[in-house]
C-alpha cells in the first residue's frame, strides 16, 4: 500500500497546467492568469480633476482672490480643448479633464459665487486635487504575474487597461461515473434495499468548486455496461473519476474492465482512512483516471486528497505533493481522539474558534457528519489525543 503523499506526487508527476484560453473578464473569476500582463496605457490616461470645482492658474488664486468664470465648462467625458485666459477660473468637474494652462482645481466648497465670479476662500498649491496622467500606472509596468489568482479587483484593474479578455488555463472535463445496482437517482421512489445516489451530485458539485466542468454518468455492476459507460466517459474527458466497485467485492468490476479499455493501473489502494481502495490509472490518451469508495464519506475524502489537487494544478494553481492541498489550521481537541488503526485517519470535525471537535458518528457512509463538518482532522496511526491538545485540520 502507497504512503499518502507517495501517492499524491505520483498522480502529480502526470499532470501540468491545460491549454492557455482567453477568456472574457466576467468569465475570469478565481481562475489562474497564464501569461504575466503588462499595462498597455498610463492610468489615469490623462491629467484630471479629483473634485468638482474651478480649474485654476494657483499662482492666481490667493486667499480673496477674485476670478471671472470662463464661459465654457469642462465636465467629464469629451476634452473641449478649453485654455485658460489669465483672471479666469474654469468650471470643472471630477474626472473632468485638466484645460491648458491650469495647474490646480479649487473645490468649489472653498468659494464663494457671484454671477460670472468666484472669490477664493481658500487658496490653492499647484497640482492640488489634479490625478495626474500615470499618477497610478505606468505604460510597461507589470500589473499580474503568471500564476495569481484573478480577483474582482484585479479584474477591473484589467478592465482600466481597456483590456477585455484574458489568458487563463482551460477548465478540464472531469466526468464522474458512479457504480451499483443498489443505487437510485433522488426524485425516483426507492424499493427495498436500495438507496439513493448521493455520490453523482456531492462529486459533480466538488469538482465544479475545485474549478472543473463536470458531467456524470451512472453504471450498474454489469461489466458489459461498466464498459460501454466507462468507453464514453473516457474518450470525452481528461479526468474520469468512478466512484464504488473498486473494492475486492465479486461484483466489484470496475478494476478489470478499465484494464480492458486499455487504462494502465498506476497503484490501488493508498495507506490512509478512509479511502484505502483509492486507484489511479492513466489511459494511452492521457486521461486521468481515478477510482475512489462507493461509500460517501470516503469517495468525499478521497476526492478531496487526490482528486481536487489535480484539477488545482490543471487549472496552474501551484501544488505541493507533500501537502494536503486543503487550507490547513490548528484547533485544540475539546474533546479525547484517537486513531487505533496503522494508517493515518482523516475525521470529520467542527472547528470553531480554534477548538476542534467531531462532527458525529465517523463511520463512512455517514453522510450527515460529513455535511455537519467543515474540516478534516488527520490523527496519525496509533495517535492519542488528549482534550486541549493539538491536533492539524484541513478546510473541507
Ligand atoms: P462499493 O465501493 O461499490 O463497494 O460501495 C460501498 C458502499 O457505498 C456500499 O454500501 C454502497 O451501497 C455505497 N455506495 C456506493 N455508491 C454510492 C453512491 N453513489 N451513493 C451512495 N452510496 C453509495
Ligand atoms: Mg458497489
């Protein structure tokens, strides 16, 4: 059985970032810029006003001083080409563009108005409440490094570039197939011994967070329809993820059939709880594929050690083998844990305020804890928590 991070580096040893796409800037959030982005355009583009005011000559405009109001106003949007006159002020508003020969604007708070003239309460510096051309960003500055993570604000900050698309990996296509003849899509009525597929949506749904585009399919334990099913989603996707049937039950066919397809088993099974039937393969043409439990809690688990580091790295988020890939804290136990197994056990905790505690009943089908937690804890093989002490979690 492969140690956990072993495990982890030889899933990613097989995967780089995906093809480069442009994409329109609505459509970038939290993806991974691939190329660095220079700025194309000095911001602000030109010199103007910050305040709604008078646009001056400061040399002009002491304390008491009286000046005439020219007769054209500058407002935002299209440059009149206004020139002051000296003894003049122009009417300007923010945004506005700064006229020829003024170097200042006066709020229009700090005078007083009277018909075609303005007295100055408050006299100005030169350059005061003017946002200078570049005061911002120059032309040829560096705004975004390949690898960050596009935020809203960096994405306006694209969008002030006058820049509308932007370089980002491409999603992979990850199709879940779930297995069994016990399993019946929710909305359905269910007979006796058998129970709803909570693994189709719960797996769709945390690859779509992780950042991929999902699909999924359903296969009975029937080797001719695993196979067909399997075929499909292999030839349409990069990762094919199967979740039950590859355990050692009879009726567990999910092993030999993606032999059959040509998929190259690269280990089965992983030391860790829960989890342990973990498979990764890879097929000829590059698709990923990987088997985890048919039970909830461990598929969810699986998923989140093995799976979602993949997508991460696809879409160029950085990733490190030896890390679990989750955002990781320390709570204080509230209460006693212990792992008695001889493989490193993730349980399913609350933590809350730096103190961490069990999210109910731990076995792995028990979907209702897993819903209930927000983090992993990782209890090392034969480890004994006391309540206080520390213990490692992982955002879930
Ligand atoms: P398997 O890995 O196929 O042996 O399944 C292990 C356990 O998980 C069995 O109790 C299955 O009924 C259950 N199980 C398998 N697939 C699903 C699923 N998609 N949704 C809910 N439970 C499942
Ligand atoms: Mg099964």
């Amino acid at each position: 059985m492969l140690e956990e991070t072993e495990a982890r580096r030889r899933i990613l040893e097989r995967t780089s970032p995906g093809s480069v796409i442009w994409v329109p800037l609505e459509l970038s959030l939290d993806q991974v810029l691939a190329q660095e982005i220079v700025a194309v355009t000095d911001s602000p583009p030109f010199d103007n006003s910050s305040m709604d005011g008078y646009a001056v000559r400061a040399a002009e405009a002491r304390d008491g001083a009286v000046l005439r109001v020219a007769e054209w106003t500058q407002a935002a949007g299209a440059d009149l080409g206004l020139e002051l006159i000296p003894g003049e002020a122009i009417r300007i508003f923010t945004g506005a563009s700064i006229p020829a020969g003024c170097d200042a604007v006066i709020m229009q708070e700090d005078v007083e108005r009277e018909g075609d003239f303005i007295t100055i309460r408050e006299g100005v510096e030169r350059g005061e409440n003017i946002r200078v051309r570049g005061g911002d960003v120059c032309t040829g500055q560096i705004l975004l490094r390949r690898g960050e993570v596009l935020t809203p604000a960096k994405i306006g900050l694209l969008a002030s570039q006058g820049i509308p698309e932007v370089p980002v990996y491409t999603k992979p296509l990850a199709h879940i197939v779930t297995t069994g003849d016990e399993l019946v899509e929710p909305g359905a009525p269910l007979l006796p011994g058998e129970i709803y597929n909570s693994n189709a949506p719960m797996l769709q749904t945390a690859v779509i967070r992780a950042g991929a585009v999902g699909g999924v399919s359903h296969a009975i334990d029937d080797p001719a329809e695993l196979r067909e099913v399997l075929a499909g989603a292999l030839a349409a996707s990069d990762l094919v993820i199967i979740a039950g049937g590859v355990s050692v039950g009879e009726r567990d066919y999910v092993k030999e059939v993606l032999e059959g397809l040509g998929v190259v088993t690269e280990f089965w099974r992983v030391k860790v709880k829960p989890g342990k039937p973990f498979l990764f393969g890879t097929h000829p043409d590059g698709t990923l594929v990987f088997g985890v439990p048919g039970n909830p809690v461990s598929a969810y688990v699986t998923f989140a050690l093995f799976v979602a580091p993949v997508i991460r790295r696809l879409l160029g988020h950085e990733t490190e083998p030896s890390s679990v890939g989750l955002g990781t804290l320390s709570g204080l136990a509230e209460e006693a844990m212990h792992n008695p197994g001889d493989r490193p056990h993730y349980l399913r905790g609350i933590c809350e305020n730096g103190r961490v505690r069990l999210s109910g009943t731990q076995q792995s089908h028990a979907i209702y804890g897993l819903s209930r937690a927000n983090c992993l804890i990782r209890l090392e093989a034969g480890q004994e928590v006391a309540p206080g002490e520390a213990v490692p979690c992982y955002w879930i």
